[in-house]
C-alpha cells in the first residue's frame, strides 16, 4: 500500500487550498477549469502542444444562464456608479494604515497611488457599506449570447499560431477578451491567461515566441496577468478575496521579482481592488481618557486591527450586491398576506421542525434552514402549506436528480420545482413579472451550501418586492463549486431566524453519516450489512473489489443492477481515479470500442453543461448532430463539438460531482495515495449518496478516522459577514 504522500497523484477533486498558497494545488474538479477536465482528458491545451481544431463551440443550453450572469453584473455596475459618495472611514488611524488609506482614496479618484501595500497586514478599515437597496428590474427574457465572431476566432488563431500555442484556444481568447482580442494579445501575450486552462508557464512559453528577449519575468504585464490568474485559481478554490500577504508570497513563487510593486500597478490600473476589513478580536476598544487638570490632551485611541484583503471586482461586486439584497430581506416584512392564524391552519400550529418552519417563513422575508436529506421533506411541507393559502410557491434544487426528488414530495400543490440554472434562465420555473422579476411569493432554495456568490446575488436580484427567502441544505456537504460560502458564512452570522431540523436520516447509513459530521467514525450495528468497510492493500485491489462489488455482490445481496451504483472516488487522475475506475467498469459493463468520440449506447456518463454542474447519464446513440443522451432532466443531444468538453464515462465519479446525487447504493473508493487529501466533509459527501447500502473500499487505514476527526473543511476567505454587518439588526436568537 502506497502511504507515501509524494506519489499521491494531482487530485482535482481535492478540497479547497489555503488561501496561503492559491497556485500550489488544483482547483476544485467542479469548478471553470475542472469542467474541461471533467469531460476531456484532464489537460489543458498547452501553448506548445499539438494544434486542435479552432471552430468556435455551438451555442449551449448554459448560454442563457452565462447571459443572466453578464446581465447581474451589468445591473451592479450601474447601480454602484449611481451611488452617493462613501462615508469617510480611516480618520483616527495611523502610520502605515493611515498612507495604504491614502493610497487606496487616491485609486478610487483615478489618481496613482500615493503608497506601497505594507509589507505586514495593518491598514485603515473599509469604507461602510451602502444603506440597503432593492434591485433593479432583470429582463424577462434574457438574450442569448452569440459569443466571439468566425473573423475574430481566427484573428486570435493567427496570433496564437505565431506564438506556437494551439488553435484550439482560439475560442476560449477571443471569448475572454472581447472585441480585439487579436490586437490585445499581440501587445499583451500574458492575456493568455484569460483563456480556462492556461498556466503561467505556458503564458510565458507564449511570450517568448512572441517577444523573443523582451519576454522577461520583470514585466510589469506578466505580474499583471499572473495577479489576476492566482486571484482567479483562488476563486475556484472558493475564495472571493486574498490576504495581501498571501497573495504577494504567491507572486514570488511564480517568479514575479517585486511583488510589492506589482500589486501597486495592479491596483493602480484597476486590475484589482483593494480590501481593509477590520478584525473581530473580541477586545473592547480602548478609550482616551478624559482631559484633567495638568493633562496636555487625552491619548489616542488605539488603531483598529485590520486585515488587508486582494480581490477581483467581479466576485467584490457580487458579494457586494447580495450583502445589499439579502440585508433588504431581513429590514423589509414580508408583502401582506395570510394571517398567522391561516398559517397556523396550513400546518404551522405543531411542534416539530417543519412547523417550525412555516412559522418563521410567515413571519420573515429570509429564513435559514439545515438538515441531512430526511430534512428535505420540511422545505416540501414549507412549499405545500404555502401553496394551500394561494402563495405563488416554488422550490429551486442545484441539479435535476435533487429537483425531482424535490418534485416527488410536491405532487398534487401549485408551484413546482426548477434547477437554480433553470431559474435563473429562464427555461424553469414561474417566469418574469412585468417588473423583470420572479413571478413569484415564496421562494425555497435546497443545496443551499452549492450557492456560490454570484449565483446568489443573481437570485436576491430576481426576487419581487415582499418576497419570502428559505436557504435549505446541509452544512455538512462540500461547498460550491465557484466563490464563496454563502450558506455558511449566513448560519454563521445568525442575521435572521435558523430552523434545525431535528429530522435524523434514518438506518445505519444515516448513523455512519451523522457520526462523520460530529467527527466521529463510529461502529454502526448493521445487520443487514448496509455498511460495510472492505480495506485493500493497493490501488489496483482498490479498483478490483470496487468492479466486483458494483457487478456481482451488490446487485445478488441488495438486488441494485449496477446502473443504480455510484462510484465515488477522490479525483480523475491515479491508479484507482475516475479514469482507471471508469474504464474497468466499462469493459465489465458494456464493452464496446468507443466508436462515437470514445463512446457506446449504454454507456454511463457524466455530463457537464456548465461550470459546477454535472448530471448522469446514458448515451442513447450518435445522430448527425451529436450524441443524445438521457439524462434526469430528460433527453439531451449534445452537439459534436461540445463532446469532448462536457462529457466524460460516469461509472465513477468525484464528491464534488456527485453533491446532489443520490442512489440506493454506494462504492466510496478510498485508495492509499489519497489520504493527505482526505477531510470530513469531503467523506461526509461521499457517504452520504447511498440510501440503503454503503460500501467503503479503503486503502488508507487509521488515516480515514483522523481525518474524520481533525481534517474539517478547508476555510474560505469571504467578505460577505463583514458587508452584512452594519446593515442588519441585532444577530437573531432561536
């Protein structure tokens, strides 16, 4: 068994990295990066690789939510130019915190920069953040974006082809840069790092071919583009900002000779923005004492602790903006409607946690609620009882297997259920009204901890004035795929009513799970062998026993045909990932030669339309167009060049693919090369899918328990708290 922490393979599936070190490892395998990798062959196009095929991809059904993004953040723009001066901040601070001040006030006026970022974190506090502000109308139906031009892709394609990079890039620049693309990246070749999947080495490979010896590691456009690409890989990691630290020290490891310096141009073009929260130390703040007799003049007061935070505008403007709608939900009572008494009668007048539910959603524009998934029936009795009083309800799930669990429970209520993405598009749910927004009185969200920010933001803006708010999930899966801990970091700030569900999942997986949530792996009394541990030597066993398990023991002692298994395992790549896993399946499975790009009729399969979603299933057959696959959601057709980009065998699949997925029995693989990787809530997912049998194929031994025990997920660094501070009443009591 291979324990040795540097064979581990790069696992993409691996938990968030520490803001301290952002470039060091992979992103999250669900996040814009990794949904290349998720379908392709887990490697970016390198610039000095083989030449692929440049044709602009097909309009996909992620288009319109990509539409509804451009659309939040063009709203947020506008809404921020419009706003009143800020508040002066900072008057009483001093020293270095006083001049990055000064510094900061001297960029927000279009001026240079009057000082250098310090070299340790003090610095004057934030400005505060703006009084409340209901949003501004959303379209009712978005455009669909037309992407890049034919004549711009092959603009860059000739750009790229001078600099020995792939042509297959050519879509993915010209979509990033916009208008010009071509002239942009002649003048700037490190603006390759725009484009998903590139890496600073091979920006600078790029470069080089370009700029021949004017490609030095001293250019102030490569520590440009190298800020903005660790503040995005930090982004996928679920990061909306850096410590200033953090970020410099990540600068020097990629060769960026004066960080200090580059971080100044970098904020002096407005590449990035900078932060100055001020620190919670739970110390009261001192006070000057009062001038007596023979006192000259009172001291100072003490200066505020502050940490000094790096981010990109795009996630500041998000984060800014639902800081703004959600602080507008708490401040403002829901529209008129029923009464408590016709609340109570629709359910609310008992003492479990449901009806705990119904009656602090009567009462409250937002409300918080958490619980595994026996917990799930309270938001669909919340739904249902909203429904009887003639509330336009609807109930809003992060994929179509956890809406159709959604709409099983609301069969024969008004409303329905529809995917965030759905929702937000367009392609489900109630519509727009007149004003651009939902069409709707109540709106309950599950797999609330899948909510990245902007993804929220786009929610709080589409809400109609008097509209009810419910954040349903389970604190204890993985976080989302995109920047972020919205769920979290709200269950932290207690700013309205919290409703636990008091709801146990039921049998010996549900105890095995509750345990690992506590930090526990405990003995499970399973007399039915719905839990069951088989430990292996190595990888290769690892991946013997899982085929066996999901092929032969499974299927004779829970009668569950393979096609109702779900692999989990830590990351594509290794001896016992996604890959290897997936083509031994396959061949145990349905063989067959790959005939349609790699594919056969019956074959599982992941699909990813967009970043962070992924749904199973079955290839139906090849038509001219492209694959057709059914999938929960229904039939899909996957156009041929979309293919190699969103979909990849789905036999096994990683945690973070599989959040929301649920099937009456899984194979949890833990190989002994991924024990460094491990943490609690990474497990908890995994086990957390089965319903009637889980199995724990694990390779890594006494290190499974501790990471139970002392691995806990991997923190976020967020502003969203901070903003929604001073824009709230008193933390709420429950």
């Amino acid at each position: 068994m291979s324990t040795d922490p540097a064979a581990a393979p790069a696992d993409e599936d691996a938990p968030a990295p520490q803001a301290a070190a952002p470039e060091d490892a992979p992103p999250p395998e669900h996040g814009p990066e990794e949904t290349r990798d998720e379908a392709g062959d887990g490697e970016a196009p390198a610039p000095s690789g083989q030449e692929g095929e440049g044709a602009a991809p097909a309009p996909s059904e992620a288009e319109a939510e990509l539409a509804a993004q451009r659309e939040l953040r063009r709203r947020i723009e506008e809404r921020k130019a419009g706003r009143e001066a800020p508040v002066e901040a900072g008057g009483k601070l001093q020293g270095v915190a006083a001049d990055l001040l000064a510094a900061v006030k001297a960029v927000e006026g279009g001026a240079t920069p009057t000082a250098f970022l310090p070299e340790t974190a003090p610095a004057a506090p934030r400005r505060p953040a703006p009084e409340p502000a209901r949003p501004a109308p959303a379209p009712a139906a978005p455009a669909a974006p037309t992407g890049p031009s034919d004549r711009a892709v092959d603009e860059v394609a000739a750009v790229l082809a001078d600099g020995s990079a792939p042509a297959a890039l050519a879509p993915a620049v010209a979509e990033a840069l916009g208008d010009g693309a071509a002239e942009v990246l002649r003048e700037d070749p490190w603006q390759l790092l725009h484009a998903r999947g590139v890496r600073p080495e091979q920006a600078d490979g790029f470069a080089r071919a370009l700029l021949g010896a004017e490609a030095r590691p001293d250019d102030t456009r490569r520590g440009r583009a190298v800020t903005g690409w660790l503040l995005e890989q930090a982004a996928l990691a679920g990061h909306t900002a850096l410590e200033a630290d953090a970020l410099r020290a990540a600068l020097g490891q990629r060769a960026v000779p004066d960080p200090e310096a580059t971080l100044r141009e970098a904020v002096a073009e407005g590449d990035v923005l900078v932060f100055q929260d001020p620190l919670d130390t739970g110390a009261p703040t001192a006070q000057a004492p009062a001038a007596g007799p023979g006192a000259d003049e009172a001291e100072e007061p003490a200066e505020t602790p502050v940490r000094v935070l790096i981010g990109l505008e795009r996630y500041a403007l998000a984060e800014e903006s639902l800081a703004d709608g959600l602080a507008g939900l708490v401040n403002t009572p829901p529209a008129a409607g029923p009464g408590p008494e016709e609340w109570q009668g629709a359910g609310g007048e008992g003492r479990g946690s449901a009806a705990e539910l119904i009656r602090a959603a009567a009462g409250h524009g937002l409300v918080l609620h958490s619980g595994g998934e026996a917990a799930r029936a309270e938001p669909a009795a919340l739904l249902t009882a909203a429904a009887s009083l003639g509330l336009r309800a609807w109930g809003a799930a992060h994929g179509p297997d956890s809406r159709a669990r959604l709409a099983a429970a609301l069969t024969g209520t008004e409303g329905g259920a529809a995917t965030v993405a759905g929702l937000l598009s367009g392609a489900e749910g109630p519509g727009r009204d007149a004003e651009g927004s939902l069409a709707l009185d109540l709106l309950v969200v599950l797999d609330a901890p899948q909510l990245d920010v902007e993804s929220a933001a786009m929610l709080v803006e589409a809400l109609p004035d008097g509209a009810r708010l419910v954040l349903s999930g389970d604190p204890g899966l993985l976080g989302s795929a995109g920047p972020g801990r919205v769920f979290g970091d709200l269950l932290a700030a207690r700013p309205c009513p919290v409703v636990v569900s008091r709801t146990p999942d039921p049998g010996p997986v549900g105890e095995l799970v509750s345990g690992v949530g506590a930090g526990e792996l405990t003995a499970v009394d399973a007399p039915g062998h719905e839990v069951a541990i088989v430990p292996v030597r190595d990888p290769a066993e690892a991946v013997h026993r899982t085929v066996q398990l999901v092929t032969e023991s499974v299927p004779r002692a829970f009668q569950v045909p393979p096609e109702q298994t779900l692999v989990v395992t830590p990351g594509h790549g290794g001896a016992a990932g996604t890959r290897v896993l997936n083509a031994a399946l396959k061949e145990k499975c349905n063989p067959g030669p790959g005939r349609f790009a790699g594919f056969d009729p019956g074959d599982r399969v992941a699909y990813s339309p967009a970043p962070g979603r992924t749904e199973l299933g079955q290839v139906l057959g090849a038509e001219q167009e492209g694959l057709r696959l059914r999938c929960a959601g229904g039939e899909v057709l996957v156009a041929r060049d979309r293919v190699a980009a969103t979909l990849r065998h789905g036999w096994a699949v990683t945690a973070h693919q599989a959040v929301t997925l649920r099937a009456p029995a899984a194979v949890v693989v833990v190989p002994g090369d991924a024990g460094p990787t491990l943490t609690r809530d990474w497990l908890y997912t995994a086990f957390a899918r089965a319903e009637r049998h889980l199995s724990v194929v694990q390779g890594v031994g006494p290190t499974l328990a501790t990471a139970i025990a002392e691995h806990p997920a991997k923190p976020r660094t967020t502003r969203l708290p901070l903003l929604l501070k001073p824009q709230l009443p008193a933390p709420a009591t429950t």
